[in-house]
C-alpha cells in the first residue's frame, strides 16, 4: 500500500485489537504510526453544509483505542453553535469513558478556538498533535514502515496558554475526568418540568412517532440520561452543569453533557455534544431525532433551555423536548481559587 491510498473509516470508534489488526497489516512499528493514514478517510464522515470544508481528526486514547472528530455545522443557526472537529474528537472519548488523550493527528491546523479548548485536558502541554494537512509530514519516497510521522507537543501550538491553573485548583477534576457534580432531579410537587417547554419545539401537534409508540417509558428514560449527563458535566467557572438526551425514531438514547472552557467561548454546549453522540452513535439524519431533554438547575446563570429549543427547531422540527429543573444534591465540581 502506498502513502496515496486511503484507508476507509466507516465508524467513530475503532478497538485496541482492530487498530492493532490495521496496524500491522500495513507494516507500520506502532498504532500511533496509523492515525494519519486514518485522517483523509475521517474528513468523508464530517457534516460541513455551510463551508464544504471537512476536517477529520483522529486520536489515540491512553486504552488503547483510536477515536474520530469530525467538524459539524447547522444551516440556519450562526455559526458559532458548529461543532469543531477537535471538540467533536474530545466529547467522543468522554462519551466512551475514555480517561485521556494522547496523540491526534488532524487535517488542518487546529484553530485558536481548539487549541484552547484542549487546555480543559489534564497535562495537555504533552498532548501530541501532527497536521497531516503540512505536506512535509512524510516522505513519500519511503515505505510506510520507514516512516516516522513529525509530531509536535501542544505548547508548540500555543506556547504561552491561558486554562483551568489560572482559576482553579489542582482538585478540581478536568475533561476526560470523573465528574460526580451530585445532582438530583427536584421532586414532582415543585414542578421540576417546565410546563412551558412540554410543547415540540415548533408547536407541532403531531411529532414524529417513536417505533414502540411509548412515550412515558421514553420520556423516562430521556429524563434519566439527561441528568446522567448532567452530572458528568464540566462545568467548573460557571457552577451550572447541564446535561441533553435526545431519543430517536427507533427508541435508541444519545446523551451529551455540557463542556465549559476557562476562556468561555470555546465551551461546548450540552446539545452539541449530544448530537456528537448521535453522529459517533450511528445516527442518520436528524429529522430522526423524536425527542429531547434537557436537565439543568433553575434560575442557574448559565441556561441551555433556549438555545436547546432553538438548534433542535431548525435540525429537527418535530422534535419534543422537555426541561427538567435539578437542585445541588452534593458538591458540584467548582471549586474556584480565591
């Protein structure tokens, strides 16, 4: 196989003993010598409508396996609710429970907004990044064996970072870490859903039909994976976790949990990283997506209700969404220096 053929990607996940498979079939010293011939095949999976500019990212996590991001973005909504390729990288290992992130190597250069997004991981100064896209990255004079692709640590990237050691202490657990943020679901005598958010999310009176047709077992679940999420939710500055579950046509469950940054704007939303679930899961288009909810605490300072009921309106009309109300059952995950 030459430097030029493509190996095809088909899923967001790949396990330890099938990177290794791969790996060796192609002669090459190590999985980490893979992820770059994995790149050109990940760009096909991204969902780029607005810009047709597909950046495809692909990490190797410290189990083992080899995960895929994929840039996302909404026609209809301002730009700044798309999903980056490396943010889409980072919630597909927290939505599998991978512990961190080693390597990655990526398309095109990580953006200002990644760089600095990565600064949410625990030791991210060691994190290894190849730009595939840099046509200097291998030799292609040279079997594949022989090469040695050229990665380079993130301080090269962003040399002098701006991240959590600046606010918070070093307890405080960061992305890809466990979060256990306590809490619980306010009881049904004080109205923890909003009666005003039951409605689709354009009114529409007759939604898209759940195959089981069984909408209490699903709203019951959609309840419990949204507060799922919220609890493993990083929300260290603002002190509001938040979690989404979304529910499509065929009953199956997606969740994502909110992913705040020290420099605010690059956090990522919770309904972002529940459609990256959706995406990595499996799902189709989005007009499958029946079912929605929301899981935040009330009156909190940071809110994702509207923005929620705002993204799913224009991908998925027909959605229902529901809001519940939590209260702080234990320590949430905040714990601001000074």
């Amino acid at each position: 196989m030459n430097h030029h053929d493509q190996l095809t990607v088909t899923q967001f996940v790949i396990e330890p003993s099938d990177a290794e498979s791969i790996a060796q079939s192609l002669n090459l010293p190590s999985v980490l010598h893979l992820l770059p011939h994995l790149v050109p095949s990940a760009q096909s999976l991204a969902r780029p409508p607005i810009s047709n500019y597909h950046v495809g990212a692909v990490g190797l996590g410290s189990d083992g396996r080899i995960f895929v991001g994929v840039n996302v973005e909404f026609p209809g909504l301002p730009l700044h609710h798309s999903v980056h390729a490396e943010q889409f990288l980072l919630t597909n290992l927290a939505v599998h429970r991978c512990p961190r992130l080693l390597s990655l190597a990526v398309s095109a250069a990580p953006c200002g907004h990644c760089r600095q997004f990565f600064q949410e991981l625990r030791h991210s100064s060691s994190l290894q990044i190849l730009v595939t896209g840099e046509e200097n990255w291998v030799d292609n004079t040279q079997p594949l064996e022989h090469v040695s692709p050229d990665f380079k640590p993130l301080t090269d990237f962003l040399p002098n970072p701006f991240g959590p050691h600046d606010l918070l202490d070093q307890e405080t657990p960061l992305l890809l870490e466990n979060h256990a943020n306590g809490l619980d679901l306010l009881p049904p005598d004080d109205a923890h859903i909003d009666l005003n958010s039951i409605n689709l999310t354009n009114g529409d009176e007759d939604p898209c039909k759940l195959s089981n047709g069984n909408y209490e077992t699903s709203e019951s679940l959609l309840e419990e994976a949204a507060l799922e999420a919220a609890n493993n939710a990083h929300a260290p500055y603002s002190g509001c976790p938040s979690g989404v579950a979304l529910m499509d046509c065929q009953g199956k469950v997606y969740k994502g949990s909110y992913v705040e940054s020290a420099a605010y704007n690059p956090s990522l939303g919770p309904v972002q990283a529940a459609l990256v679930a959706y995406i990595a899961g499996g799902g189709g288009g989005y007009e499958r997506i029946v079912a929605a909810a929301v899981v935040e605490m009330e009156g909190s300072k940071v809110r994702q209700e509207d923005t929620a009921r705002m993204l799913l309106k224009v991908i998925s009309p027909k959605c229902k969404l529901r809001v519940y109300y939590c209260k702080l059952g234990g320590n949430v995950c905040t714990k601001i220096s000074g």
